[in-house]
C-alpha cells in the first residue's frame, strides 16, 4: 500500500492514511463529514466523555464541527491503515435532488457513529470510488461527484445521514480561511479585513468562542500536516514547507509540541503510549 490524498475541489477528498506506530493524536478538529474504512488494526475515538472502538472490517462515520482524539493501534503485522472519504459540503445539497432509496426516518450523525455492519454491495461501492478518487487522473468531475453521492445514498439505504444543523461560527470561518492558505503568513489585521470586520471585533468574537487567533493558526497547519504525515510519502522538509515552515527543525519543534511526538514517529519511529 502507498499513502496518498487527493483533494477535488467542490467534491471532497479521499485519503489513504497508513502509520507504522500507535499513537494518541489529541483534539483534532474535522472541517468536513468523513466516512472512515478500518483496514487493518483499530481506531479508539475519544470524544467528549465517551469513548469508542472501531475495529477492522467496520466503518465510522464522523460529522464536521467536532474535536475527537484518535487512538490508532497496529494490526499483528505492525501496520495501521484506512481509507477516508470526506464530502464538500455542496454536495450535501445535491443529495437532496435524489431520490433516497430509505423510506424511513433517517438517524442523524450529530458527533461519530460505528457502522459494524457493512454491506457486501456497500462495501464493493466504497471500495471502487475511493480507489477511482485517488488514482484515476481522468475520471471526470460529474461523475466523481456522482460517485461521491452514491456513498452518501447508500447511508441512507441503512437509515444514516449527517446532521446539517452546526451553526458557523467565526472561529470555523477562520479555520476556512487559514486552511486554504497555509502558505501565508496572516497578520490579524489581514484575517479581520478578509473575514470584513476589524481586528478588535475580530479578537473579541473568537475570545467569546475560547478562541485565540495564533493558537488557531498554529493548529490549522499542525492538523495538515499530520494528515500530509500520515496520507502522504513527501519529505518531512517538503510538508514544513507547504504549511509555511521554511526550517525543518522549527517546524519539528513546533509539531512535537502540539502533538507529543515527533514527525518520524508516524512513519515507523517506534514511540510508547
């Protein structure tokens, strides 16, 4: 297997997240719906005061809007992996123009939901548009978005669909902001004037949210690039540089410090709990 990600603009992203060593990654922030396939090994999520076990063969839907710790442990040959699915939100609004094959009352995914049991046509579908997704450099945008739906249908089909009700708040819209461009270097004033209010309106909102803006920054970069560590084979010095990092080491510091743990670890550096 090779880790790898594809981002599809106005489509979603399919990632495939593979690590050689168990770690806790606390508070992780998901910006978008994702539907994770356990492959090998087992995730544990803490979110809130619960905590919940996904095992190999079993599925796991998360909604956006939450903030989860992730336990990922090895499966006997030493490996972790699954593959991850995550929508843009348009297409939540496409679904709705389809006929959904469940006739009953849908249960909404508020936070996380297990899915055990998964079937075989279900599986086979997942399994067909995450690989179209990731490797065919061809497959033309209609038809991935149509691909992308058909996961969502086939939640349905089991009586599951993602609750829509999260209210944006300033705090999420700046996320938004930094994560489409971690390359640059926002000042405050330069974030107030993007998001069309000032800066001390601006600092004032985010602190009724328990938000601190440099904290959010560090966080959004630190969060990208553990999924760069983890879905993607680049050099350590090529993903301090996409998140805006021009030394390998500062950025190294900078993520043992968010995470507990260095860069390396993810790619086999063994590292006890």
């Amino acid at each position: 297997m090779v880790r790898k990600i594809k981002v599809s603009p106005g489509i979603g992203t399919s990632s495939l997240l593979i690590q050689h060593s168990e770690l806790l990654t606390s508070n992780i922030f998901v910006d978008k719906p994702e539907l994770i396939f356990i492959q090998q090994g087992y995730s544990v999520i803490r979110h809130g005061l619960q905590e919940t076990r996904v095992n190999s063969g079993e599925m796991l839907a998360v909604n956006s809007g939450h903030t989860v710790s992730i336990t990922n442990s090895l499966s006997d040959n030493g490996v972790f992996s699954c593959a991850i699915m995550a929508w843009d939100t348009s297409l939540f609004t496409d679904v709705r123009l389809h006929a959904s094959p469940f006739d009953g009352a849908l249960t909404k995914v508020e936070d996380i939901r297990v899915i055990p049991h998964i079937p075989p046509a279900f599986q086979q579908s997942f399994n067909d548009t995450h690989h179209s997704m990731l490797w065919h450099k061809s497959l033309p945008p209609t038809i991935a978005r149509h691909r992308m739906i058909e996961q969502l249908l086939w939640l349905s089909q089991l009586g599951i669909c993602y609750s829509r009700q999260h209210i944006e708040t300033v705090t999420q819209k700046v996320r938004d902001l930094l994560v489409n461009n971690l390359h640059k270097s926002f000042t405050a004033a330069e974030v107030a004037e993007q998001l069309m209010m000032n800066e001390v309106m601006l600092r004032r909102r985010l602190a009724a949210e328990n938000s601190v803006l440099r904290n959010l920054m560090i966080d959004v970069r630190m969060t990208h690039a553990l999924r760069l560590l983890q879905c993607t084979d680049l050099a350590i010095s090529n993903i301090a540089h996409q998140v805006g990092y021009e030394s390998s080491s500062r950025f190294a510091e900078r993520f043992r410090k968010r995470f507990g743990f260095a860069p390396t670890s993810i790619r086999g550096h063994l590292r006890p709990l």
